[in-house]
C-alpha cells in the first residue's frame, strides 16, 4: 500500500506519505510559475515511486492564500440560464442570524462577469437541451464578454 499527500503552499511544497513499509517525507521551494514542478521535485527528494502510489492526496495552499487575498486571475462564471444569482445568494441563510450589522463577502466572481447559457440537463444527467457559450438567453442583453483570464463553469 502507498499513500502520498502533497500540498503546493507559497512558498514551500511539503510531501509525506507511506510507501513500501516506510513513511517519507520531503520538502522544497515552490515554483510559482508552475506548481507541479515542485511537486515533482518533492516526489524525487522523498525517493516515490510514482508507479506504485495507490492514492495521491493534493491539498493545495497556494489556492486558498490566492482566494484570501484576492490575487488570482480575472475570472468569469458561466450559469445555466436562470440560475445567474443564486452563486451570489448562496444558501439565503445568515450565519449571523441575529447580527444587524453583518454583511455578506463579496462573491469572488462579481455579477457582471457571470453569464447564462441556455442549456437544461435532466436528473440523470441527460442533456435535455444543448447549450451555447455566452449566447444571450432572453433574460438578457447581447453584450461582449468582457475580458477575462480563466472561465469557471458551475453546475447547476
């Protein structure tokens, strides 16, 4: 059995894991330009054979740090048609319920950068409908996309 947990931070890429009867660990800088150098370089310095891991487990630091500080790409957020608010209402529920002054965070994709797609899968997953990227849906205005640098689709 072999189990091998990565995580990619900022600055560091920290392995451990449980390969042939023995546990290794290793440790090494981050390449910022592409993560999985680093992760690879971890993999060789705690001596993996990468052939023989059964479960690789990936946390991922380096996200969670872009989304706390905001510092990712400019992204937008395709929607099936009709469902464009609910990623900014959320749950509807206050977490703070008794709070008057609480605020929600901002979504990390702002409105104007989420688009609907007319589309409609059925419960099995069946596509009920075919779709088309950013064609305007009768609820809303042709307009062009503004520019972005990542698209991020949401099942809906």
């Amino acid at each position: 059995m072999s189990i091998v947990g990565i995580d990619i931070g900022g600055t560091f890429t920290d392995l451990v894991g449980y390969q042939h009867g023995a546990i290794v660990t290793s440790k090494c800088s981050t390449v910022p330009a592409d993560p999985t150098e680093g992760a690879a370089l971890a993999l060789r310095l705690a001596g993996c054979d990468v052939a023989a891991i059964d479960e690789l487990l990936h946390g991922s630091t380096i996200a969670i740090n872009t989304v706390l500080e905001k510092s990712g790409a400019k992204t937008a957020l395709i929607t099936t048609a009709g469902f464009r608010d609910v990623y900014a209402i959320g749950r509807g529920n206050r977490p703070d319920a008794f709070n008057l002054f609480f605020h929600r965070p901002r979504p990390l994709v702002p409105r104007e950068l989420t688009f609907e797609v007319a589309e409609r899968m059925t419960g099995s997953r069946r596509l009920r409908s075919a779709f088309s990227i950013l064609m305007p849906t009768p609820r809303t205005k042709p307009r062009p996309a503004p520019c972005c640098d990542a698209i991020s689709p949401r099942c809906s």
